[in-house]
C-alpha cells in the first residue's frame, strides 16, 4: 500500500525553528504552502470528523422499528448505541498511537476498510446480539477516521492556523448532527432500519476511495515514534503528566459533557416538560446546531489571530457557565413559572458558545504534542466519550418529568472545565508561544516537569 496519495504529499522543509532532534522541545517545522491542505482534502478532514455523528445520529430514526424486527427490548436495542460509542472510545486509544508509529494514512485506511465491512454485515445482522457486536467492531474501526483526522490537522498546521482549521471543520462536522437525522428518516420512506447502514456502508466506501486517492502520508517516518505497546503506553502517561496538555484534555472533555448531557436530555426536556412537537423539537436542534457552527466560523475567521486562544476560551466557558446557572436557575422555578422561549434561549447560547471552547481547547492542547500527535488525539477523544458517556445516564436520573438533573449535570461539568483550565493550565502563564511536550530520541515521552 502506497505511503503517499497520489494528489497531496506533506511537505517538511526545515527552517530555524526546526528541531535539531527528537528530543528538542522546539515547535513544529515552520509549515510551507505545500504541506496547506487544498479544498477537497479539507472536505475529506471534515468528512472523516463528521462520519462518528453520522454513525450514530443516521440510526436515531430506525431505533423502534430494529426493536420489533429483532424482536428484543427497547434496553437491549439500546446497547447499539453504547456498544458503538464504546468502540470509538476505546478504539482511539489503540489507533492514535498506532499512526504514530506507523503514520497516518496506513492506519486510517485500514481501519475505514474495516469500518466498511462492519457497518455491511450491520444491515444484515439476523439478531440483536450480533448486531451489537458489530456496532462496537463499527465503532472501533470509525474511530481511526476521528482520532487520525485530528492527528492529520496537528502534521499540517501550528498555531492560530490550526485553531482556525479546527473551525472550518466544525463547519463540516458540527453539520454532521443536523443532517443525520434527516437522512436516516428520509431512508426509512422507502427502505427499512437495514437500509440507513446500507447508506452508511455506502458513505463508508465514499470516504475510503477518496482517502486513498487524495489523502497522502503527512507524518514523515524521522518523526514517527519507535517502541511497542510499553513505548504508547509510556508517551500517553508522558503526554497526561504533562500539567497544561492534562487541563486542556480536560476541561475539553468536560465541555463536551455539557454537549452530550444537552443531546440526552433535550428530546425530554423539550416535549415532555414543554410539550413540544418532535417537529418544533427538531427545529430547535438544528438551530442550536447552526449556533455552533457560526460561532465556530467567528472563532475561526474573526478572532483566532486577533484575540488569544486562552482568552477565546475562556470567553466561551463563562458563557456556557453562566447559561448553565440560568438553566439551573429556570428549571428549579427561581424565575416562576417559564415557558419553552427561555429555556430554548439558555440551550441556544450554551450550545453556541461550544464553538468557541472545543476547537480552542483541541488546538491549545495539539500544539504541545508535535512528536506525538496520535496519541494526544486520542487522549482528547476517549476522554470526551467517555466523560459524555458518563455524564449522560445521569440527566435521566430523576426521571423524565424535571430538568433539574440535566441542568445539574451542565453546570457541574462546566465549573470542572472552568477549573481545570485555570488550575492545571493556568492561561495567566502562558503568554510566549506554547512549548511542547519533549520526546527523547527512543520515542518515549518523559511525564512534564
């Protein structure tokens, strides 16, 4: 299998800035206009970000119909989702530094590949036990399509260009939820529950044609880590004793806790509470969808170069604490009695200010790792799911009728974020260019002073 595509190759000229060695602490390699990525490669970046969400939000639609085809209970059914998520959470661990070791584009291909067979057998899974066990095979092998994305971005670009790339492809990915849903009930028209992973197959193989076409290798092999299982064992536990990548993980993690406890609760707290229709609740969804995105494009095209990152996201966690004690505060009846209009208002600014919190924080964080950009994506992936994954269950804790819990839940998760950005990464500090995490010669990442 070909190390290059045949339409991008990365580029790595050496300047001043470039590490005389591995185990320099100097950033990146200045980056050349060769090593841009063009619009179609852009395209492909947020296509393979988009494709977890599309995974998992395509399949809403046909969950009651896989319940009676399969003949299982509503719980059980429900652990396709789990056993998918699951997959793309632990699956990151694994693929992240394997691209370290071995590069981008053979890991990706290979895991897309097996995305592609596992998502096929999916729609024609006979039960619900092995439709399960082939969602978490699904979820294992899409993983490689977030975590080597990020990793990818991190090759090419450094800095504030970073920050603003991780914009543009909120613009493709932060889509991906508004759309899937859509698509999933537009297939069910005319097809069955089978028939939305069929589609997912078909977008699978979209993907994996045009990764191989266009997508060339972006981590050339003097930069790639050596070692074992032990050695990336070893560079994740370097890379999480390093204090400032920690907090950014961190509070990024959190902030995404706030995002996956407002996708849980929001059906609920919406139609049950406020009576709703799934059509006003649908619209409500895509437009605090489309907030993300434009704040994510102000953040990208308007402040990202004019105005810090630190101070970016620090502007973004106080707005999604203070919409988060608003909620709290609306739910627990401080405010009286109030109606669908407040409440949608509190979600909309909360969901917005996202756009300004996780592409700041996956940047921030990226920027200390050049040596080991796999393995940081990964970190910052499993721990977004599995806080989310976390956090979820728990908006449903007191049952369907109050959205205390769900509003609990928002600003716990936020005050977290909020402290683990000031107490482990500590902006105030942090006014010269971000240094990066040292790699010895061996490819073993030694914990941060």
């Amino acid at each position: 299998m070909s190390e290059r595509g045949p339409a991008t190759a990365a580029s790595h000229e050496s300047s001043p800035e470039s590490p005389s060695a591995p185990g320099t602490t100097a950033p990146t390699p200045t980056l050349t206009a060769a090593r841009r990525t063009g619009l179609l490669v852009t395209l492909v970046l947020g296509g393979l970000t988009a494709l977890p969400p599309l995974s998992m939000d395509m399949y809403l639609p046909a969950l009651p119909e896989v319940t009676t085809a399969l003949d299982s209970p509503a719980a059980t059914i429900q652990l396709t989702l789990t056993a998918c998520l699951a997959g793309m959470a632990l699956g990151q661990l694994v693929i992240g530094p394997m691209s370290d070791k071995w590069g981008r584009r053979r890991p990706l291909l290979i895991g897309m590949v097996v995305y592609v067979l596992a998502t096929a057998i999916c729609a024609l899974a006979p039960t619900a036990e092995l439709l399960i066990a082939f969602r978490l095979l699904q979820g294992l092998a899409g993983a490689a399509a977030i975590v080597i994305a990020r990793a990818v971005v991190r090759d090419l670009y450094d800095g504030v260009e970073m920050a603003r790339f991780f914009s543009t492809l909120m613009l493709i990915s932060g889509s991906a939820p508004i759309i899937a849903p859509l698509i999933g009930g537009q297939v069910m028209r005319f097809s069955d529950w089978r028939g939305v992973f069929l589609v997912l197959t078909g977008v699978g193989v979209v993907l994996t044609l045009t990764v191989w076409r266009t997508l060339g290798e972006t981590l050339p092999p003097e930069r790639r880590q050596t070692g074992g299982v032990g050695a990336a064992l070893r560079t994740m536990r370097g890379l999480l004793g390093d204090r400032v990548f920690a907090g950014y993980t961190l509070a990024g993690g959190f902030a995404f806790a706030v995002l996956f406890s407002y996708i849980s609760a929001s059906p609920f707290v919406v139609q049950e509470i406020y009576g709703a229709s799934p059509q006003t609740f649908s619209l409500l969804f895509g437009l605090n969808s489309v907030g993300l995105i434009v704040v994510g494009q102000i953040n990208g095209k308007l402040l990202v170069g004019r105005v810090s990152l630190d101070k970016a996201l620090a502007v973004g966690l106080a707005v999604i604490t203070a919409a988060s004690v608003a909620l709290l505060l609306m739910s627990t009846g401080v405010f009286g009695e109030v109606g669908l209009v407040p409440v949608s208002a509190g979600l909309f600014v909360l969901m917005s200010a996202m756009g300004l919190v996780l592409p700041n924080t996956n940047a921030q964080a990226l920027m200390r790792t050049p040596y080991a950009a796999g393995s940081a994506s990964a970190l910052l992936g499993t721990s977004s799911f599995l806080v989310g994954a976390v956090a979820s269950p728990l908006v449903g804790i007191a049952g369907e009728d109050t959205a205390v819990p769900m509003a609990v839940v928002q600003l716990a998760c936020s005050l977290l974020s909020v402290g683990c950005f000031l107490g482990l990464c500590r902006p105030w500090q942090n006014s010269g260019p971000a240094q990066a995490v040292p790699v010895p010669a061996s490819g073993q990442l030694p914990g941060a002073p």
